[in-house]
C-alpha cells in the first residue's frame, strides 16, 4: 500500500461531490445517525463500480458510448431529482430534536442510488487502480480489491466525519428559519451543479 495510493485516495474522497452533499444534508436534516447511515450508503455505492472494474465491465462501459450515456444521463436525472426534493420538502431541515428519524433504508436506498448512478467512479477506478497494482495478471485482480476496500474505508471516514460535523451544529442551523431555506436552496443549487458537470463530463 504505497504513500502515494494513500494521499491520492485522501484527496479525491476529501474533495467535496455529490456523497459529501448527501451526507452533509443528512447530518443537518436528520442528526448524527443519519448522517453516519449517509455515508455507509454512499460508500456501499462504490461496490457495483469496483467490481465493474475488476469484472472487465468497466472496459465494456468505457468503449461503449450509448452505455456510458445511459448511466450518465440516468445519474443526472436523480441528482435533479435530489434538487427538486430537497427544495419541495419544506420540513427536511426543520425536524423536531424529539421527532421521528427518517427511516434507514429510504437513508440507505438514496445513498447508494446516488454513487451507483454515477459513471465517473467506474471511469475513476479504470484509470487510477492500475497504476498501483503489480504488473501481470497473477495477484491483480486480489490487489485491485484491497486497493478498493482501503478506498472504500476512507470514504466512509471522510464522508462520516463532514456528517458528524453538521449534525454538530444542527440545534444553532434549526433555530435559524432564514439560515434553513438558504440552506436547503444551497444544497438543491448543489444537486443542480453536480448533475450539470456530470451531464457535459
């Protein structure tokens, strides 16, 4: 496991994306649970892109341009979904501190939806892994999943730190009205953005 695989990963889950909106929109909305469900979600996302690397069918997706789109445009279509959800559920920042959590496996199911439908991970893998696995196919396919498990662990660090970090402050964001709609609208423009550069990628 070389220093370098290391930062680079580091770089590339600190950098914030769609899961990092997710997680931070869950950590505020919902409270620290939620926002650790949020990024276990987001991180389990990441299982069907390495094992498309490691299967072969990421090199099925990166030469076929109608499956490259079909994914893509399938991704964009549910971060806009993500946007107009976020800015027509009024109630999503303004949860009671006793009120019932949102439900695990609808936390689960958006999470995961969120990086499976998003083809740049697939590409990612294809261009990063190899340069850190062994030359030869004997061992490779092993060291690619240990490259992927150590990068899917970061992930779920990082992204559960951000979280954790806005649940901190969820009780100061809740008493604010003003600050809940600029922030729900900055999450939606988030969405919006994210779905804009994945569109054009």
């Amino acid at each position: 496991m070389s220093v370098a695989f290391l930062l680079t990963t580091l770089i590339v889950v600190v950098t914030p994306g769609t899961g990092v909106v997710y997680t931070l929109a869950a950590g505020l909305s919902h409270g620290r649970r939620a926002s650790v469900i949020a990024a276990l979600a987001c991180t389990l996302g990441i299982v069907p892109h390495l094992l498309a690397t490691v299967t072969g069918l990421a090199a099925l997706l990166h030469t076929s341009a109608v499956a490259y789109e079909t994914v893509k445009y399938l991704g964009v279509g549910y971060l806009l979904y993500m946007a107009w959800s976020t800015l027509g559920d009024r109630d999503a920042l303004t949860v009671a501190r006793d009120s019932e959590p949102r439900s695990t496996a609808r936390t689960l199911v958006s999470g995961v939806l969120l990086n499976l439908l998003n083809p740049k991970l697939t590409m990612f893998f294809v261009a990063f892994l190899p340069q850190f696995v062994p030359a030869g196919p004997e061992g490779s396919t092993a060291a690619m999943l240990r490259l992927g498990g150590v990068f899917m662990g970061l992930t779920f660090v990082v992204f559960a730190a951000y979280g954790l970090c806005a649940a901190a402050v969820r009780d100061r964001v809740l008493a604010r009205p003003a600050v809940l709609t600029g922030i729900r609208r900055v999450f939606a423009l988030c969405f919006v953005g994210l779905g804009a550069r994945l569109a054009v990628a």
